[in-house]
C-alpha cells in the first residue's frame, strides 16, 4: 500500500472549483473528490505553516507540540504519525519545497528519507529566480536569488521512489508551496486565469491589484493540479493508484484583503483556517460529501484506524474520521479550534469554531509594534497606509474579542460579542478546557528541545523570500 499524505501550502479551500470556486481551478482534484470523500468542513489548527505541520504530524494541538513562534521545532520526544509508520512496517519518505517544513526544524525523524528540494542542485540551477522580477506581498525585495521548487519538481524526486518501492508499504509526505508567495506563474503555458505577462505593482488601484493577485493565485492552484494528474497518471501505470491511501489537504488558507489583511499568519477568519481536506481511501472504498466539523489533527488517527493500528499515543487529540466516511455517523467534533503566534512580539490568535458561531480573541502586549514590524515594508509606500493602520488598530484594540454567528453572517463582518454574552462565555469555558488538557500533555514533553537550532543558508535565503525572516 502507497500512502500519500500531499499538503498544498497556503491553499484556501474556496478556491478550488471542487469547493464552488465558479472557475475550473482545479480539474485534476475535483475528479479525485468526486470518486471519493470530499469534507466541506475542515480547518487548520493554526494560519501559518510550521505550526500546521506540526498538528498534522502529531496530531496535537499547538500549545501541545509548541511549534507556535519562528523559533520553534518540533519536539523530538512527540511520537509522529511517520515514526508511528515506520515502526509499523511502512518505509517513510519526505518530499518538502518549504523550508519551514525541514530537518531543521525537526521534521525529518522518522523518515527514511527526507529531499529538501530547495537543497537540491538540479532544481537550485533550474529554478532560480529574482525575487524583483515576480509578485510578492511585500512591496520590496531583496536582491538575492532562491530556487522555489515546483509540483513537476516534486514528481520528478517522487516517481523514482515509486518504482523502487513498489510492492512495499510506503508512506510518502509530500509539501508543495505552487500556492504560495510570491505570485508568479509557475509554467506560462499552463497560466488560464491571467496574462503570464503581467505584473503587479502596489501603486495600481487596490481592486485591480487584488484581482490580478487572485487571478495568478488561481494559476499557481491549476499548475498545481496539473502535476498532481501527473502524480495519478503515474500511479495508474505502476498499478498503484486502486491501493493507494491518498490524502489532500493544506497547512492553510490565504487572505486577499478581506478584513484589512493579506497574506496568512494573522487572524483566523474563515479565509486563512478553512482548508480542502479531500480522502480517497483504497480501492476508493468510500464516497461522498461530508458536511461535519473536522480539523487537521484527525489526519493521523484517520490513517492508524484504517490500518488497523492500535492507538497506543496519549498524545493524539484528532478523531478518526472513519465514522463520518461509513456514513455511521454525521457529525463528530463539536468544535475546531487554532492557534497563531509567529513572534513574541506579535499578536496571538486563537480561535473555536461550532457549527453555528466563531469566537476570536487576540493577544499581544505590543499591538501597535507587532504592526509596525509586519507592516513596515508597505506604510513606506502606500499611500493608503494610514487608513490600513487605523483598520488594523480597530480590528486588533477595539475588536480584541470578536464573535460571529456564521449562518447569519459568514464573511464575519458583524462582531456580536456584545449582544451574545452567554454564547461567547461558553466558548471561552471550552477553550479554558481545551488549554488545561493541552497544558497536562505539554508537561509530559522534555523540556529544552523547542528551540531551533542554526538553519542553512538556502533555508534561510528562501524564507526570506517567502517573507517569514527579515
């Protein structure tokens, strides 16, 4: 059996066409779904992508795991689901274009092997580029070069692991970033949504900006899918896609200046947590649409329970979800909940979500200086800068708790905190749980392991890039 655990990083869900994106975004995954079991529902534990991965892998919500600043790594002494794998007779592969998914930061254990894409000399010589010649959320660049590796990349590395391994159990982990910044197209001929020669600029209109962003992000998503029917294709010739155990997912959503905000890291809005998590089982033994609640860190018990691996890790927190794809039952998690805190110096989001409302709170001792060091780049050009201060200061000093009834008002516009006390002190009460279990399982980690260690160079050239260093 061939599990394929494939993260598409910072891919909201409604932007793929399976997820009622009006434009045909994503053909190759919308097949997929439609044979198998699509969830409507899911959400990340955190809006940026270390912390995402992370939860995926351990099953755990962040202040567990404590992969929660640019700092930290994952904790050695948490079981993961490769380790829990590999133990199980299955031999663990890592594919990663990201940097902040890497050995580095203490992703590689229980992998047999992990490629660091961005170390690789043939995708370094290959896919080089000037950060000046290309869109990004930042309104400067830096004159150094990095190598953002592709999804074709990524088929290229995979496919030869394949065949050697075929006829065993194979866990592969694959971490792709065609959806993130900086917003380029990855291939012109395959760009359907914008002109492959356009350029952006922050002094254009900020509607026509916008449009032009989200247009090339819907190319980076089709240029992904196209790779990802390659990935299909080569399973259907090795006779191993009927087998395989094929999950979909991503570490994140994506803002495109709903709410004031662009980019993720930030605020746990419906456009930065709610991710595509798509399931194709073996022998595509389920189907269907699932409407219920579910999260990231039922990713991991999921693929244990199939297996038939008996859950001896305290530590996992997710449900398998096996009871929702055999239709035994609708709904299984009566809430989702997230983290968020890139620095110590910039605000916390947290986040529970139900069925029928969110509550946010955010946290920061330094509101106005966390603003000022994320924004800095863009107040020393836009002439709008002030407005965007002024917005952000409401959203983060007026609105530090902020609920939301998301039948009635689902782009969370209208805070009802004020008018819907007692809903919003039940969230809190089960958030106030949720840090107490979350608190007691922390404890049981060794301590002094959280902090990185020095990253490489090209790790750190290409974070840079993809603007989570300075």
């Amino acid at each position: 059996m061939v599990i394929i655990l494939y993260v598409l990083d910072a891919l909201r869900a409604d932007y793929l066409s399976c997820y009622g994106h009006k434009n045909k975004t994503s053909p190759n995954i919308d097949k997929i779904a439609e044979e198998n079991v699509i969830f409507k529902n899911a959400f990340s534990q955190s809006t940026w992508t270390r912390t995402s991965g992370a939860s995926i892998l351990s099953s755990t919500y962040p202040s567990v795991h404590k992969v929660i600043t640019l700092k930290d790594t994952f904790p050695s002494s948490l079981p993961s689901l490769q380790e829990e794998l590999k133990k199980n007779g299955f031999r663990t592969i890592a594919i990663s274009s990201m940097g902040n998914i890497s050995p580095d930061f203490g992703f590689g254990k229980g992998f047999d092997h992990f490629v660091e894409l961005y170390k690789e000399k043939k995708v370094m010589s290959k896919r080089k580029i000037l950060q000046t010649k290309h869109v990004s959320w930042q309104n400067y660049f830096k004159s150094e070069s990095v190598a953002i590796a592709t999804a074709e990349d990524i088929n290229k590395f995979l496919f030869p692991f394949l065949e050697k391994y075929k006829g065993e159990n194979l866990f592969v982990f694959i971490w792709s970033i065609d959806t993130h910044a900086p917003f380029f197209h990855r291939e012109p001929k395959l760009a359907k949504f914008s002109s492959p020669s356009s350029k952006i600029f922050w002094n254009n209109g900020r509607k026509k900006r916008i449009r032009r962003l989200k247009n090339i992000y819907q190319d980076m998503l089709y240029y992904n899918d196209y790779y990802l029917g390659k990935l299909r294709e080569r399973l259907e010739e090795l006779n191993l896609y009927d087998d395989s155990f094929l999950i979909i997912t991503s570490d994140h959503g994506e803002s495109f200046g709903e709410h004031y905000l662009y980019g993720h890291g930030k605020v746990p809005y419906e456009e930065e947590i709610r991710v595509p998590l798509i399931m194709k089982f073996p022998g595509s033994k389920f189907q269907g649409s699932v409407e219920g609640l579910v999260q990231h860190i039922d990713i991991y018990p999921t693929i244990l329970d199939y297996l038939k691996i008996e859950k001896d890790n305290h530590f996992i927190q997710g449900k398998s979800l096996l009871p929702l794809v055999s239709k035994k039952e609708k709904r299984l998690n009566q809430f989702v909940f997230s983290e968020t805190q890139l620095d110590k110096d910039r605000p916390k989001y947290i986040s529970l979500r139900t069925e029928n409302y969110k509550y946010i709170r955010i946290k920061c001792k330094l509101m106005l200086a966390g603003y000022i060091k994320l924004r800095m780049p863009v107040l020393r050009t836009l002439r709008r800068s002030l407005k965007n201060l002024i917005n952000y200061i409401k959203y983060l000093f007026i609105n530090d708790q902020m609920l939301f009834s998301l039948k009635n008002d689902n782009q969370e516009k209208n805070n009802i905190i004020r008018k819907e006390k007692e809903i919003a002190e039940q969230l809190k009460s089960q958030i106030r749980a949720i840090y107490k279990e979350n608190e007691r399982k922390s404890l049981s980690l060794r301590k002094g392991e959280r902090r990185r260690r020095k990253i490489d160079k090209e790790i750190e050239n290409q974070l840079k890039v993809l603007g989570y260093l300075d």
